[in-house]
C-alpha cells in the first residue's frame, strides 16, 4: 500500500537544441494559443485580424519567459502549502535484549516500540496559514511579472508606431524639400537668390534624409524589440497587419483621487507586500507556539522469556532553560521590516502616481496645443494653395508653405508619443490601463502535478 502511493520519478531532460527549435517555430495563430486565449480569455476567434495592443499583450502573456519563470516559482510555493499541511508521521521501532542470566530455554527478549508524535498549540495550522500566504504573493508576483511584460510591450508597440510613423513623415518631408531645392536651383541660375540660401536649402534636405534613415533603423529595431516582447522570432510578426489607432485617442479625464485609489487596490506589487506581511505574523504565531512543548507517545511491548510486557510511555521538551525567546525576537523583527517594507513601497507608490499624473496632463497640453498649432499651419497652406491657382504667388510659396506642414506634423507625432509613453509610466504606476475601468491578466495554470497533490490534500 505504502508502495502504491508513492510518488515515481519521471525524468524531464531538456536540450539547447530542443528549446532553439521550439522558439523558432513559434507562431500567433498556433493552435495552442488559440486554445489557451479560448478557454481563459474567452476569445471568440484567432488570430484577429488586426493586430492591436490587446491582442499582441494576450499572445505576449502566453509566450513570455518570464512568466514561466514566475509561474514556476508560484508553483514552489503552492507546493509548500502542500508540505506545511504535512501531519508528523509515527515510528516504529525494534530490538531484541539478551539476558545471560536466565536458566529458561528463550533468554532473547524481542521487543517492539510504537512512537506517535503530537503537535500542540495549532503548530500545523499556523504553518499552513504562513505557506498559503507565501503561496499568494508568489501568485501576485505573477501577476506583477505579467504586468512588466505588458509594459514592455507597450513601450516596444510605442516605439514601432514613432518609428514608422517618423519615417512617412520624414519622407514626406524630403520629397517636398527636394522639390524646393530644385526650384531654388532655378533662381539661383536666373541670379534671383544668393549662393548661400541655396546652401541652407541643401543642409536642410540632407538633415532630413540622414533622419528618415536613422528612422528606418528605429523601425527596424522597434520590430525585433517587440517580437521580443511578444516572446515569438521576429519573423513571426512578418505577416500581421498592426493597427496603432487607439494611439492616436488620449484620455482628458483624469481624476487624481481615483487614480490612486486605483494603484493602491490593483497593484500586485502592493497586494503581495501584504501577503507577505501576513505571513511574518504567520511567523511569530508559530514562534509563539512553540513554547509550547510537542508530546512524542510511545507504546511498547516486550516479551520476556514468556512474560508479555506493556509499557506506555510520553515524552516531551522540558522549556526551563529555553523559552524559544530568541526565535521570537527574531520573528517579531522580521515583521516590523517587512511592515516598514510595506509603508516604504506604499510612499513610493504613491509619489509615483502623483509624479506620472502630472506629467501626463502636461504632455496633454502639448499636444493639444500642437494641434492647434497644425491646424493654423494646415489652413494657411489652403489658403497659399488657393492664391497659387489664382496666379497670385509662385510655386515656392506653395512648397514653403508644405514645408511648415510636414514639419509640423512631424512635431505633432513627437509630441504625441511623447504623451504616450507619459500614459505608458502612469499606466504602470497604476498597473491599470487608462481607457479601461477593469483590468485582469490571465496566465496559464500552475503545473498539474502541483495542481493535483495541493487537491488531494
């Protein structure tokens, strides 16, 4: 019986060789994925067919490295709560006396000794009360893994967006520039304008040029960061279509004290503090108890030549000359730290907050006056074009007039990234995106084995 509960040992081996492999034929319309986002997201079709954020987050939350890692370490702790719960198992013991003097025909005298050890003063549920709250931070820390791994993302969705959309722009721009230039070539033939202006026209467009190709090595990277970030081969992202339309929307509606209620309520990383907390005083209970003493009762039998013996016997640690003292005094330490810790994390919480809130509003006002700014650009370029149609002005005004647009959007595009990875550093302070008032990340289940031993306990 005792052989059939056992546990066997089953060899896992893992190769460099396998993993590489595995990695690199990673696809977003694997059918594993598709199952995963099913049955814990509820996603009714896969793979979408626009990427966004959201989408690419789901898929990041499956492949990511470090979520494996920090799901294995939830799983270490889950199994803890296994070991904690373990009740002290009984002995057995045997010998066998000899007595010389004895004139009988039997002189050996065997005898068997049953030992059944007793927790006292709630050790065992103290202890499982300090593994399942080590258990629970390790399972918000997973959910603070998952959230740097959305944040990461983002960040690397940001910079692919900047990147892209900086090298249009850009080009935009030289191709007006250039157009300019050649027009300026004209009059400088004709005598009309100086060697110099056209010399500043030159600089100009190959400033412009050197930027759209330093722009089109940013997108290059962007796209190997965020096939990173996604966890897959940058190959993978060769055929999807990515839309950055919700990039374009900012959220005006701000309220400060939601906000923080906000960060203090859904981060992980405050939540697992508490936990923690919880089990230092887990901790010093179970110091505590242990002054008081565990009982060990033993039952005997021994037969004497052919006399049957029975003793009963109980034993215990007499606390005279140590009352765990030390212990506790070491375990009530530990729980002021980690509640030091905890006030600590919550002042930097806090001034993070504030600090990303009002960065975020002015970057805000930035764009909005951008904005305002394009606008008047943009409305004074149909009017140039208007008076061009009539014969009124010459087509360098008209190009002039390009010029301010294309590098007016160009300030508009950094000006709104700039808001974006504002929202970004307030999104991770609050561990809560923006535009959504509700917010979870779902990772895949702990290992079945851990699973099930923690079921069957």
């Amino acid at each position: 019986m005792v052989a059939v509960s056992c546990v066997h040992y089953q060899p896992q081996p893992i190769t460099a060789e396998a993993t590489i492999d595995d990695f690199e034929t990673r696809r977003l319309d694997a059918p594993d994925i598709q199952r995963f986002l099913e049955d814990q997201v509820g996603v009714d079709s896969w793979p979408p067919p626009l990427w966004n954020l959201e989408s690419l987050t789901l898929a990041a939350l499956y492949f990511s490295p470090d979520l494996d890692v920090a799901r294995a370490r939830w799983g270490v702790n889950e199994a803890g709560t296994i070991t904690a719960g373990a009740r002290p198992n009984p002995s057995l013991g045997a010998s066998i006396g000899y007595d010389s003097t004895s004139t009988m025909i039997r002189p050996w005298i065997p005898e068997v000794v049953l030992s059944l050890p007793v927790e006292t003063a709630g050790k065992r549920g103290i202890r499982i009360n300090q593994a399942r709250a080590l258990s629970q931070a390790a399972q918000l820390d997973v959910l603070q893994t998952a959230w740097a791994v959305r944040a990461r993302l983002r960040q690397a969705f940001v910079d692919l967006f900047q990147a892209q959309e900086m090298e249009n722009q850009l080009l935009r721009l030289h191709e007006i520039q250039v157009q300019s230039l050649a027009l300026l070539e004209a009059q400088l033939d004709a005598g009309a304008i100086s060697a110099n202006e056209l010399s500043q026209a030159r600089i100009a467009t190959g400033r412009t040029r050197l930027a759209a190709l330093e722009a089109t090595r940013n997108r290059q990277r962007a796209r190997v960061e965020l096939a990173s970030a996604v966890g897959v081969p940058t190959a993978a992202l060769d055929t999807l279509e990515v839309s950055f339309d919700e990039l374009e929307h900012l959220t005006t509606e701000l309220p400060t004290d939601e906000v923080r209620r906000q960060a203090l309520v859904h981060r992980a990383d405050i939540l697992s503090a508490l936990a923690a907390y919880e089990a230092t005083q887990a901790a010093l209970q179970l110091e505590i108890a242990k002054q008081w003493p565990d009982l060990d009762i033993g039952a005997g039998y021994q037969l004497d030549q052919v006399v049957n013996k029975w003793t009963l016997g109980l034993n215990l640690i007499l606390p005279i000359f140590n009352r765990n003292k030390g212990p506790i005094a070491e375990a009530e330490a530990a729980r002021a730290e980690s509640a030091a810790q905890f006030l600590a994390l919550q002042s930097r919480v806090l001034a993070e907050v504030d600090g990303a809130v009002v960065s975020y509003r002015t970057a805000v006002e930035t764009v909005t006056e951008v904005d305002a700014m394009l606008a008047r650009l943009e409305q004074r370029e149909a009017s140039i074009q208007t008076a061009y149609r009539l014969g009124a002005i010459s087509r360098l005004e008209v190009l002039g007039a390009g010029i301010e647009v294309a590098a007016g959007r160009v300030a508009r595009l950094e000006s709104l990234v700039s808001a974006q990875q504002a929202a970004g550093e307030l999104e991770n302070a609050v561990q809560n995106p923006l535009d959504t008032t509700d917010w979870y990340l779902v990772t895949p289940a702990r290992a079945e084995g851990v699973s099930e031993a923690h079921d069957e306990e």
